[in-house]
C-alpha cells in the first residue's frame, strides 16, 4: 500500500524498474504458494522507503552480504534456481541511484527487502556545466 502522501523519490524510471521487477521476482519465487509479496512505500527523513516484503524462508545474517555477491547463493539454499545475480544487479542500480538496498527479517517470517531514496526536493538540482576551456 502507497499512501498518496508519500512523497516522490528521485530515481532513474528504468533502473528503478529493473530493481522492482528482480526483487518482486525474488518475493514471489520464495513465498509460499498462495502467499502474496506484498510493496509499501512510505517516507522516512528527506528518503522514500519501498518495502518488498515476502513470508518466504528468509535469509540468515550469516548470509546477508553474500546475498549482494554475483553469482552466489545463500548455503544450503534448496530454493528455486538462479544464478545469483539479481540482488547483486539491484544493489549496484539501486547505489548508481544514490540509494540504499538493506535486508531486514519480515515479522513472522520471510524477508523484507528496503529499497531507500531520495525524497524529491532533498537533493540538490545539479550545478550547471562549466564552460568549456577555449581552444
């Protein structure tokens, strides 16, 4: 659920696709059947939080930097298959957006996956381009 007051983020439309589609992917992938992901968004400071919420196994703190590393997969994992790749791809595009992508256990069970950004308005406009140097 968005409320209407939740302020804009700055983000690249794209980019901030591509993350949602991977981590709702993820969701959905390791939540039980019949058990929907659920997106929140809500604003926290001058940031806008998105939370992608899953009831799926969740991931232990032990492997919550590996899950950020190309190619690699939590231990033991007997989930479905992947290469390992989009939660590294998703960190790096949600930085390149000067966000934050954090793991945090889901109550009850599952994990919550916090995409954090600029609230429209915090970021300054950048700075016009200097004049070339003359040849």
């Amino acid at each position: 659920m968005i409320p209407a007051a939740t302020p804009l983020a700055v983000a690249d439309p794209a980019l901030l696709e591509r993350v949602l589609v991977n981590l709702l992917s993820n969701a959905i992938r390791y939540s039980p059947a019949g058990t929907p992901a659920t997106v929140t968004a809500s604003a926290l400071g001058d940031r806008v939080e998105l939370r992608i919420i899953d009831q799926g196994p969740g991931v232990s703190q032990t492997d919550r930097d590996l899950i950020f590393a190309p190619f690699q997969r939590p231990d033991g994992e007997d989930g479905p298959p992947g290469t390992g790749l989009g939660l590294a791809l998703s960190s790096g595009l949600t930085e390149a957006m000067h966000g934050t992508l954090t793991p945090e256990d889901t109550p009850g069970g599952g994990l919550t996956m916090i995409v954090s950004l600029p609230a429209a308005g915090s970021v300054p406009a950048p700075a016009a381009p200097a004049a070339p140097f003359p040849a």
